[in-house]
C-alpha cells in the first residue's frame, strides 16, 4: 500500500522537475550554511569553515543524481524518451513505416477478425449461468446421430434418470400473431417448463411458466422474447397478464425473456409443450416430432458418468419396447459442443491460416527492419562509442519495433471490422452464435497482446545485431557490404515467407477446386427462374382438411392465372434443407425386415405440378394431379390418422432402382407402418422422378426420396413455388397480391429464389473458401514483397561489385543470371520446405473439402508454377536494374 | 549508504531510514543537516551520514508518507527545509523496531550460541 503510494507521488513529480531542481538546490544550500555556521561557531576561519563543510557534503551532484532517481521514475523517463525518439525515428522516415504499419495492420487486423469470431462461437460460454453443466440430449442409432426424442422417451429418460438436476425438452414451432398490426408469422419454441430451470434463466419482467401451465389440459399461455415486446406489443410493463391471439386462439403472456435470450436459437415466444404432448401422435413411442432434450448436470456429475447412467436407461427401454426402440441410444453432448460442433474445426483451421499471415508480415517487417539497420549501422556503432551499453541499445530497438506493431494494432482494429463484416457476408446463417461476434475488450487484449509479441518477433533480431556490431571495423568502413550473418537471416525469414504461402495457397486451391465440383453438381432441380416462399393457414381459419386443401387449389389457379408464371405448386419442403421429415416404409409382398432394420423414406408433401415448377424430371409414370384427392375414401371419415388419405406415390430413381431393379416400378405398392396396423397406409406408385440434392449440395447416398399428394394429406406449413418466365425476384410484389387477395390477413414470408436457397447452402464452404483464399492472396502479396526487397537491397548493395564485373567483360545475361539466380535459390528452397509442410498440414483439410483429395497433384502442379512464375518477376526488376550499374562508376569508387 | 571515513562504521542500508525516523521523533521537527547531526551524535560519533544517501532517503519517507516537510527558519535564522513524523510514521517505527529487534536476537543466537 505504502509502495504504490510512493509509485503515484513518484509518477506524479515527473511534472514541474525545475521547480523541484530549484528546491532541493536551496535545501542543499540551507545545509552547507549550516555547517559553515556551526563551524564558525567552533573558531574556523570562514574560508575553512567552507572548505570543510564541502568536503563533509561530498559530491553535490551525485547527491542532486540519486535524489532526481529517488525523486521521479528513472526507467519510465528513459523509456518516455525512448519512445519519444522511436517516434522520431519513424516520423523521418515515412515511407518505411507506412509499408511496415501497413504490413502488421493487415496481419494483426486479419488475426484479430478471426480471432474475435473463434473467442465468440467457440471459447466464451453460453450466456447462461454455469453454463459448462448444460448438456443437450438426441436420440441415436447404430449409424447416425441427433435425432430428435419421442415424447414416451422423453418421459422415461426424464423420470428414470438420477444425473441431471433439470431435465426439459422442446421443439420448434410457427404460429401466426394476429391482432397487433399485420398478422405476422412468429417462431416460437415448445419447452417445458424445466428448460427455463435448467438454462437458470429469468424473465425481465413477469414469470416464466411453471409445471402446472405445462400440462396437457392447461390453459394457453406464451412468454415473449424482448425483440416482440418491443417491436409489435407496445413495450409496456402492463403486458404480463394481457392476451394475444396465436393461430387464433387466445394466449395469455405471463412474462417477457430479456434481450438476448436466443434458446434454443432467435424465436419469439416461447410455449409450454404440455398441451401439445395430449396429441396422439406425441404419445406414440415411434413418433419423433422435433423434440430435442436439455439438461443440466447435478454438481459433480461429469458427463461420462451421464451419458453411462442414461445408457442403461436406453438398454432397458430397448428390452420394453423393441418394435420401436431397438438399436436406439441417447446422445448427450456439452450444449456448447452440441450448438458449435460443426463449424469448430474450420474456425480453428482459419485461425491457423491467419496466424500463417501474420508470421509472414511479421517476417517482411524484420527483413525491413533488418535493411534498414544496414543504413543504421553507423548511428548504432557512434552511440556505442558513446558509451551506450548493448541492453541500452537492445531496448532503444525493442521500443521501436514495439511502437510499429502498436501503429499496427491501431491501423489493424479498423482492417478487422472490415473482415468481421466479409465473414458475416460470406456467412449468411452458417455461423451459430454469429450475433454475439463483436471487438470486445477481450478482443482487444488479444490484439494488444498480439501486437506486443509481434513487435518483440520482429524486434529481436535486428536489435540483437545491432547490440552486437562491430565499432572500429564500421566506424572505419564507409558502410560497404552487408554483415554476411545478416543477409544469411533475411533469406531465411524470405524461404520461411514462401514456404508459409505455399501451404496457405495450397490450402485455398485445395478449397476453390472443392468449391468448384461443389457448384457444378447437378442438384437434381433447376436453379434459375424458381421462387419459393411461405405460408401457414392458420388453424382458426382453415379448420378442416378440406377448407385448407381449398385454400391451396385456390391459390394455385391465382398464380398460375399471373403474367410471366409457368407453373405453380406447393410443397411441405424445398430441396437443400436442414434436417428433414423422414418415415419407415415397407415393401408389399415382401418378407417384413424387424423394426429396428425397416429402411426409411424423405417425405414430401406436394400439390400438382411440383416437378415441372422445380424442374425435377419426371422419369416414369405420371405427376399428380387435381384428381389425386380423397374422393377415393368415399366419405369414409377416418381421415384423422396421419395418411389416413393417401393411396399413391411417387419415387426417385434410386429408389426404383433399390427395390425394383429389373421390374416396372409403376403399380408396386408400399406401406407406411405409422399408426396401428390395419390402419396402415398402402401407397401405389404412380410415377418415377429424378433424385434430388435433399440437404446439401455434397449429399452422398441417404435415404430414398418419395412424394405423396398434398390433397390426400394437407399440412400446416406450406412452401410455394413459382416458376417463372423472367428474373424471379422481380415477382415477389405480384406473388404476394394474389396471396393477398384470396386472404388478406395471411402472412407471406420466407421469400426466396431457388438460386438463393442453393448459394446459402454452400455458406460454410463459401466463407473457408473466401477467408483462406483471401489470407493466401494476402501472404503471396508479403511474401513477394519481401523478397523483391531482399533482391532489390543486395543489388544497391552490390552495385559496385557488378560494375567491376561489367568491366571485367560479364554480359547483361550473366549479371540477370547472378540476380534472379540467388532469388529463384530461395524460392526454390521454400517452395520444398512448403512443399513437405503442404502434404502434412492439409490433412486438416480433408473433412471440408468435396471430391478432392488433400494431396491433390493437379494443385500442388498448379500452385507450385504459380508461385514461380510471380517470384520470377519479382526477381526480373531488380535485376533488371542491377544490369544498369554503370561500370565506369563502380571503378571510380574503388 | 557507505560512509567513506575508514574510522567510523558504515550505515547499514536499511537502517538508515529507522534513525531517521527515531531522530524525528525525539527531535519533533529537524532540517536535514540537524538529522545528520544528530544521527552521527546519538551514535557516539561512531557513524558517518552520507548526504548523498540521507537526502535520497529522506524523500523516499515522504513520498511513501512516513514524514512530512515546510519550508522554516532555524536556530540561527536560516531558511530550512523541516521534516517532521506523521501519523503513518509514527506507526511505521513501531512495526520497524519490532522486526529490528527481532533480527538482533536471532543474529545474537549465532553470535552467542550458549543463549539457545
């Protein structure tokens, strides 16, 4: 305590130092006036009494030294002027440090954007308290994974469990908000009540809802998200309590989650799941209806012992009830993981990269750096003449070198907020946990940290040459030659330089040949002239199965009736979507497998004229048309069961081709084993289509893709889609008019062209693409400024030496030979070294990259010409200029 | 903190700034030559103060608090600069004596083994 204060008053007397001088001179002078006094007074002589009470004083000004040290902070003052020479240092010289601010600012800024993504998405916990507890639970099978629960497992797992202190499930939801303003489409997610518990999440204002709102009888109550307060329900206190209309039905709002609570993604409003678990199918034990499960560990429970404890719960289920649990697991993970899983390992694979760009610009600042101690060498040898000590000298450096990272730092901040904004560009949705990315002062420690370590990087070397220099031999020469351990250093960091950008450009060719077979796919559909976007009838409305199949047909003859449509159908689903709604079949007439082996089959919903709307080929058979309805139960009203109304289908070619290889498909027919068996439905195939891109663009295998009529078995959440005859987005306005015409309180949204909906699914490999690409292009540029510096240095260097060999008799050739000679050595060098280090760090590629292999030769070919070709241009122009070195010059000098 | 007349002892370092604050507390308000003074007679003449060091050591006091200083006239009608204790000080010799004569009586256990 007594120190620091002694550290501020120190720090604080670094003003107003002559006032203070002048004090402690008359405080000296009161002394020895003093003395002199005592010593009259003891019968000297006054000149005696002087003398000796100077000689008792001692040095006066080694006194008045130790007391300014003891007065002010010695090693601040000196560094303050070290910086404040540092600072003059690059202000003389402003080219040298605009290249080398430049340099570290794209280096430094580069590190900090990605930086700042890895530490949002990956490292910084949940937003929930405690957070490393959180588990996130799914269903599994022998060969696949996070599938959603059904409800009776949910039940069980939940009841017989012994690990979790909260244990809640939800799934996601649409819901139509009328009667405040425009009738708007909400996401919303089903959770019971435990979920809140378990994230120990608090509303701002009102409750969350308890157990007893989370049961199959209670009445209807929603919490809100903050953003739909505001934005749609006045954002007044005086909402809790008040009702809202969903799907036309009245739901009263017990309270409002604050900003920022995006569980389980960005929804706005959040129901219990109770009421919804009373539905039949939710009680069905091979039904998985979106659910998914969170909990929260007890306190000391690791999530081995969790994942052991619920496997033996699994086990024993699987006993219970083998027809539908056979071969079913549980698969807990960290929600972290669970929530960033995907994008972790290109994250990190990115932030290796960038960490490639800023080795490699802090390499181009110390071969600047290094050049410019030639020119220094002088000053350098002079002070040591003078008396500075090596560690003085070293430190001068240092804070010199430490001053530019800082400037890049600085200059860096502003080129990271311009790759943040790339990233979330190239992105779109592909990043979790995008909205939480921002240059926070954890990100700023870094970048300050970075700074600091790079400027020691970059520092070390010329300050450690320079502390070591030679005095006579430099004093003495006038300045010829470089020191021959300094040349050997700058072409090292120059082979370094190329070999770290040939892995990089490696890696970038590697993912823009992938991205290349990527968009070349065919998907199956056709990209150009499709609009897509969507509706949900709302239930108050459109009661029955037949008011909404109305509805659709309605629908369908407005759009096909506009200008400039070709055909118009709707669908549950468009092709390069997440996840996906699949279902057992059987083959009639075939031995049935044991449940736990029945195949599975990619449902799709669709109304007439689907296939000619996407452009997927119709191969065999025919499309559906107005008639595949449900005259065919003759009134039979047993339509309440799930595909109850079905009796045709049509399949994809793989498909056919599986089951069927040598006979017509067209008039097989499969069941459906959903419901009690007898009441099974039986579908005859009707048509063959061509197989479609169903997730991603880079799908292989999965399952077999088939389609049934939308008017035999109608559903809530429709996709439209309009094929149109001119640019598709120009139709939106119209689309929505004729929407709007047969209903105007119906919201249209999600509106998006088939081009669109294709490129935001290549967002992943997109944004690896364009990060890496860009760092690559970034480290070519650095690293062929640098050795275009290194060459273009050793020529002025050596101008005298080549116009003794011009004299001598050397051609124009010989002396381009000795030039580009000695830079295309190092290429060469670092094209091997990068070479080794390309066939072992690709490796990491392996997992993002499509149909190319790590080690593909026609890339490495590709970049290691590439790399020689602009090296080689490099090495032309100083060498072209060496071959001007006047002969006649170089003779007279020596 | 070394006195140069071979004659007399050195000041310890560490120990000067006790005597300072001990002279101080006998003395009440002194000028810096007058805390030489008295240093070097309390000591039997046996030490020498080093200015060089006293000076030093006296702002090193104020500035951690232990002492303050006005601008006074002395006995014989000289501006002087005068140091007196403050309240932090006074405790702070307190806490200096205790571990002072606790380094003494461990230092007289091995000068004088028979005592352990």
């Amino acid at each position: 305590m007594r120190m620091l204060r002694g550290w501020l008053v120190r720090l604080g007397s670094l003003s107003n130092k002559q006032r203070k001088d002048k004090e402690f001179d008359e405080e000296i002078e009161s002394h020895v006036q003093m003395h002199i006094d005592d010593n009259v007074g003891l019968g000297m002589t006054l000149e005696e009494a002087r003398r000796q009470a100077m000689i008792k004083f001692g040095g006066v000004e080694s006194t008045k030294e130790a007391y300014r040290d003891q007065r002010g902070l010695p090693w601040l003052e000196m560094l303050w002027k070290d910086i404040r020479y540092g600072a003059r240092q690059l202000r003389k010289n402003p080219g040298f440090t605009a290249v080398a601010v430049l340099t570290l600012a794209l280096g430094i800024g580069a590190n900090t954007a990605i930086f700042s993504v890895v530490d949002a998405v990956l490292l910084r916990p949940l937003p929930y308290a405690d957070s490393g507890q959180l588990v996130s639970l799914s269903e599994r099978g022998p060969d696949w994974s996070g599938g959603s629960l059904s409800y009776p497992n949910f039940i069980d797992w939940k009841n017989q469990q012994s690990v979790f202190e909260r244990f809640g499930a939800y799934s996601g939801n649409n819901l139509t908000l009328t009667g405040a303003g425009e009738p708007v489409r909400l996401g919303a997610a089903l959770m019971s009540a435990e979920v809140f518990a378990a994230l120990r999440a608090q509303p701002e204002i009102g409750r969350v809802f308890g157990e007893g709102e989370d049961k199959p009888s209670a009445p209807p109550v929603a919490v809100i998200s903050h953003a739909l307060w505001q934005n749609r329900l006045g954002g007044q206190p005086g909402i809790v309590d008040k009702t809202i209309s969903l799907n036309g039905k009245a739901y009263t709002i017990l309270g409002v989650m604050p900003e920022g609570f995006d569980f389980p993604y960005k929804v706005d409003l959040w129901l219990p799941v109770g009421p919804s678990s009373a539905d039949s199918n939710w009680q069905k034990r091979n039904n998985h209806p979106g659910l998914y499960g969170v909990a929260r560990l007890k306190p000391g429970v690791t999530l081995e012992k969790a994942r052991a404890d619920l496997d033996v719960i699994a086990a024993r289920l699987e006993q219970q009830y083998p027809e539908s649990n056979k071969t079913r697991g549980v698969q807990i993970d960290r929600l972290l993981d669970n929530k960033v899983g995907n994008v972790r390992r290109s994250l990190w694979i990115l932030l290796g990269a960038v960490s490639f760009v800023l080795v490699i610009a802090c390499a181009n600042v110390a071969n600047l750096l290094l050049a410019r101690a030639a020119a220094r060498e002088k000053e350098m040898a002079l002070r040591a003449a003078l008396g500075a000590g090596r560690w003085r000298i070293t430190r001068q450096l240092l804070t010199e070198s430490g001053l530019l990272a800082l400037l890049g730092a600085g200059v860096g901040l502003l080129f990271a907020k311009g790759v943040l904004r790339l990233v979330t560009v190239l992105a779109g949705e592909s990043i979790p946990r995008a909205a939480e990315i921002s240059l926070d002062p954890h990100v700023l420690l870094f970048s300050g940290l970075v700074a600091v370590l790079t400027g020691t990087l970059f520092g070390l070397a010329p300050a450690w040459h320079a502390s070591r220099v030679n005095l006579q031999g430099t004093l003495k020469e006038a300045g010829r030659g470089a020191t021959s351990s300094r040349t050997g250093i700058r072409q090292g960091l120059v082979i370094a330089e190329v070999a770290l950008t040939f892995v990089l450009l490696v890696g970038a060719g590697l993912l823009l040949l992938s991205f290349h077979r990527l968009l070349q796919v065919n998907p199956g559909f056709a990209v150009d002239r499709v609009l897509t976007f969507r509706i949900n009838p709302p239930e108050d409305k459109y009661q029955t199965d037949t008011q909404e199949i109305l509805f659709c047909q309605a629908l369908r003859e407005k759009l096909r009736a506009l200008p400039g449509v070709q055909a118009a159908s709707l669908c549950s689903q468009t092709p390069l979507h997440e996840g996906g709604w699949d279902m057992l079949f059987l083959i009639e007439g075939r031995p049935e497998p044991p449940p736990h082996l029945q195949p599975s089959l990619q449902v799709h919903l669709i109304a007439p004229d689907y296939f000619q709307a996407m452009g997927i080929p119709l191969l065999q058979g025919r499309d559906f048309t107005e008639q595949d309805n449900r005259e065919h139960l003759k009134g039979a009203l047993a339509a309440n069961a799930w595909g109850a109304g079905l009796n045709s289908i049509i399949i994809d070619e793989e498909f056919a081709k599986h089951y069927w290889p040598d006979q017509n498909p067209i008039g097989q027919r499969v069941r459906i084993p959903f419901g009690e068996r007898g009441e099974q439905p039986v579908v005859t195939v009707v048509g063959v289509v061509g197989r479609i891109k169903e997730n991603r663009l880079s799908d292989r295998g999965g399952m077999e893709q088939a389609y049934f009529p939308m008017y035999q078995q109608p559903l809530r959440n429709l996709v439209v889609v309009v094929k149109t005859t001119a640019e598709p987005g120009a139709m939106a306005t119209a689309v929505r008019q004729q929407v709007s015409q047969i209903d105007p309180v119906m919201p249209v949204f999600g509106i998006h062209t088939m081009r669109e909906i294709r490129n935001n699914s290549v967002a992943p490999e997109r944004l690896n693409l364009g990060l890496l690409g860009g760092f690559a292009a970034l480290a070519l540029v650095l690293a062929i400024i640098g050795l275009y510096g290194l060459l273009a240095f050793t020529v002025t260097q050596r101008q005298r030496e080549i116009g003794i060999r011009m004299a001598l008799g050397a051609q124009r050739i010989d002396v381009l030979n000795l030039v580009v000679g000695q830079g295309m050595r190092l290429i060469l060098v670092g094209v091997v070294i990068g070479l080794l280090g390309s066939l072992a760090l690709t490796r990491v590629l392996a997992s993002v990259l499509f149909k190319v292999e790590p080690t593909d030769p026609l890339t490495f070919v590709t970049v290691t010409v590439l790399l020689c070709v602009v090296a080689l241009l490099a090495c032309y122009i100083p060498a072209r200029r060496a071959t001007r070195a006047d002969p006649m010059a170089a003779l007279r000098c020596e | 903190m070394v006195s140069s007349m071979s004659s007399k002892a050195d000041v310890w370092q560490g120990t000067l700034a006790l005597m300072v604050l001990k002279t101080l507390e006998r003395a009440g308000s002194l000028h810096g030559y007058g805390i030489a003074r008295r240093i070097e007679e309390t000591s039997a003449k046996l030490l020498s103060v080093n200015y060089g060091t006293l000076y030093p050591a006296l702002l090193k006091l104020e500035q951690e608090g232990y002492i303050s200083s006005e601008w006074g006239l002395s006995d014989n009608n000289r501006k002087a600069k005068f140091y007196q204790l403050t309240r932090a000080g006074c405790k702070q010799i307190e806490k200096e004596t205790e571990d002072w004569e606790q380094m003494t009586a461990i230092l007289a256990r091995f000068l004088n083994p028979k005592i352990a």
